[in-house]
C-alpha cells in the first residue's frame, strides 16, 4: 500500500489494483476564489480518472472543491460518512456522483486486499462536540429527532490491507476527535502511518480589523503553536511508525493576499522540526514529507523523491505576480442596490433569531454588518428589531460584533446557501470584523451561518 500526495487535504491511497481518491481540491479557487495552491498543482483532475473510488471528508471546499468535482469523471462512486444531515451527500450529488454512505466504524471492503473504515470526528456521540465545542444544542436537537449520530462534519478514514494501517485523520480536532482516534487505536493496533492537520484553516487573526499589525502577528504565533500543539496529542495516543502534516495548506489570493502575512500557517518543515523536539512524541517515529505527486510506499518506508521545502521568496514574488491579481467568483457580480438588500433581510434576520432562540443563545451583542452605499444592517442577539440604517451606527453600551465583507458577497449569503454561506466566507477570509470589547462568542458566530433568506 502507498500514498500519493497531491496537495493540500488531497492524496492517493493504493494498494494492489485498488486506488481510491480522497478529498479532491486541486483546482485553484476553493471559498469564493480566495484560496489557491502553492506551489502551483501540476496535476490536472482529469490525470486522477483512473480512480475506483473518492473519498471526502466533510463538506468544505477545501475537501469537496466543486470545480474539482466537475473535472473528474461522475461514474467514480463517492464515499462518505452517513451523518445525520444530509447537505454533503446532496452537494456531491449535485455535482453528478453516485454517493455512497459509510456506517460510523465499519470496515468496509473496496477490492484486491484495501479495506476503508469511516469514523466521525465526535465519534457519533453528540456530547463529545457539545463537550468541547461548547455546542450542547445539537445534541438536543439529535435526541429529539431520535438519532444518535454524529453532529459535526469531519470525519476520518482508515485504509488497511490486512497488513498495513494508514490513519487519514483530515481536518479532525484534537481533542474532540480523541476518542474516534483512540477506537481506531485500539482496534487496529499499530498505526504505520498517520496523516494529520498541523494548522488551522479559518479567518483568525488576519480578519480582525481591529488589530494592529503587531498584534495580529502575535495572535498569529499563538495560534500557530496550538495548532501543532493539538497535532502532537494525536501523535502520542497514536504512536504511528509514521506520521505526515498534510491538511490545511493554501494561499490567499486576490484582494486577500496581503494577509498571507498574518495567517496562522505552518510550513511543514517547521511542523517536523517541531514533533522533531516534542518529548511526547516517539523518536523512532519518522515524518514524512512529499512533493506534490510524490509517493510514500507504507511496507518498505520508502518515498519516490526527497523532500523539496518550499522557497519562501519564490512563494512571495508567486503571490504578488500572480495570486495578487486573480478575481473572486463574485466580483464578476453586478454591485447590489439598497432595494434587493431590504428585499432579502426580513426574512434573513427571522431565520437569523429562529436558530439563535432553537440554540438556546441570548446576548446584548449587537452585530452590524455592512450592506452597501454606507448603509449598515444592525440586529441584535436577543431577540430585538432590526435595522437598516445610513452610515455605521453610534456605539451603545451593548457589546459590539461589525462585519465587513464584499456587498456582492453579503448578498450572495443573505439570499441563501445556494449562492454563498457564511461559514465559507469567514474561513477564506472574506469576511473582516472586530468584537468591542473582546469576548468571542462562538454561538453568535454559528446562527451567522442561518442569517439567509
């Protein structure tokens, strides 16, 4: 059995005559056109048709990349998670792939000698992310709906051959995904490679607009180092013979790319260097790092070519003459008026106050969130008016969220999940904002997502 590295989440796992392709994003352009490779992918979709099978994940671009999808032959069976919700078997369905739904911790056989167990990042138990995510609401909503079942959106796959174990743990979090990792542990044995996320993929820090430039550094550091922090957990519970950071990795492009610089990014030779001197994990643990379409051949602990680091001033000059100039998929929209934003927040801000009273939540947050012409919608979280009013309103004593983003965009969310969300907006990066005073309050981020029409 081998792995193939492509990019990014996306790699090749084979063995025999069996390949199966796991979360696809190759072309450049994932979260509206902000996120792109580097170095640039080689490979085109259409080189990986051979496949017998894809596997994704979850749902974000970065996993399920619709443009990537649309260049890959639809007769490919695609494998994922049988979660509770069904929003990422409909979107692959969308795209004309068969899906094929996966019981939480089933080994399931794909031919020759490859077998695939899916397991959810929370284990199927919904107190575990309420646990740690601070998300008890979702487990309330699965009791009531008579599921027990996975409330989040990760998962992880194990391949084996009867032989050999290759963990690809994707985005899953530690410490959320501890027990899904320690069931694998303890049903397999040894792991002979592990494959993990070494840094976070989201819009902090560098969509604070709040933040000095010093400031925005040191939040960057801190959570760089958590990051590869949370990764070693993984490595101790697993004690794999070998492990590689392979998720996570991307570029901003476009009017974003000068955040690049305040990105909570590791390279990878940093994370090596990193689990290189962490007591907690094994010296004879080996990393394992690959080019884009180099190979690592699990049984011999062999790869096809030595690893090259990336040149940090080649990726800059990449950034400013070419990334620098690319055109997010909305841009090419014409510039709202004021008229289609009073047609769509009605019913945006009552979708908004349903989810946020089903949750459970109750602030005296108020959010104002950018329109267009220096008009400003302003909502708060406890369950008052909405507004639309000229020019950015007068502080109150409320504590203050102000959202910035594209007026193209923002209408794109408010009329629905179909044209944008605003999940993916604030993991590309498009979305600036600042919190007076600083106190981030997770659930007022989650019912933004319901904000839509």
């Amino acid at each position: 059995m081998r792995v193939r590295h492509i990019k990014s989440s996306t790699v090749l796992v084979e063995s025999e005559d069996t390949a199966v392709l796991c979360d696809p994003w190759i072309v450049d352009g994932a979260f509206y056109g902000a996120w792109a490779h580097y170095p640039p992918v080689e490979l085109d979709p259409e080189d990986l048709n051979h496949v017998d099978y894809i596997y994704i994940s979850h749902i974000h671009p970065d996993h399920c990349h619709r443009a990537t999808l649309e260049r890959l032959d639809s007769d490919i069976p695609v494998l994922i998670h049988d979660y509770n919700w069904d929003f990422l078997k409909h979107n692959v369905e969308a795209a004309g792939f068969g899906v094929r739904e996966l019981p939480h911790d089933e080994r399931v056989h794909l031919g020759g000698d490859l077998y695939v167990n899916v397991l959810a990042s929370d284990d199927c138990d919904p107190e575990v992310c309420g646990n740690h995510f601070a998300c008890p609401w979702m487990a309330e909503d699965a009791s009531t709906q008579g599921i027990d079942g996975s409330t989040q959106i990760d998962s992880m796959a194990v391949f084996d051959d009867g032989e050999h174990t290759v963990l690809n743990l994707n985005d899953c979090r530690w410490p959320m995904s501890r027990h899904a990792a320690g069931r694998v542990k303890q049903q397999y044995g040894e792991i002979d490679l592990a494959m993990l996320q070494y840094t976070f993929a989201g819009g902090y820090p560098q969509g604070r607009i709040d933040y000095s430039h010093e400031k925005l550094l040191a939040e960057r550091e801190e959570r760089r180092l958590q990051s590869l922090e949370n990764a070693v957990g993984f490595l101790e519970l697993l004690e794999p013979d070998y492990y590689m950071p392979f998720a996570g990795s991307y570029t901003l492009a476009g009017d974003l790319a000068d955040l690049n610089e305040y990105v909570a990014r590791s390279t990878r030779t940093q994370a090596r260097d990193y689990f290189a001197e962490e007591d907690r994990v094994d010296d004879d643990a080996e990393c394992v790092l690959l080019n884009s379409g180099d190979w690592f051949d699990v049984a011999a602990g062999e790869q096809s070519d030595p690893y090259e680091p990336v040149d940090p001033d080649a990726r800059r000059e990449y950034i400013d003459t070419e990334l620098a100039d690319r055109e997010f998929t909305y841009e090419s929209d014409p510039m709202p008026t004021p008229a289609e934003f009073r047609e769509y927040v009605p019913a945006a801000y009552e979708n908004f106050d349903a989810k946020r009273r089903e949750i459970g939540f109750e602030s005296e947050t108020e959010v104002v969130l950018s329109l267009v012409d220096d008009r400003y919608l302003r909502f708060t979280a406890d369950g008052g008016e909405h507004e639309i009013t000229d020019g950015l309103p007068e502080r109150t004593d409320r504590r203050r969220v102000r959202m910035e983003m594209d007026p193209r965009l923002t209408l794109r969310i408010l009329k629905g999940p179909r044209y944008a969300h605003f999940n993916n907006a604030y993991i590309g990066s498009h979305l600036g904002f600042s919190i007076e005073p600083d106190v981030y309050e997770r659930s007022l981020f989650y019912a933004m997502s319901f904000l839509h029409a």
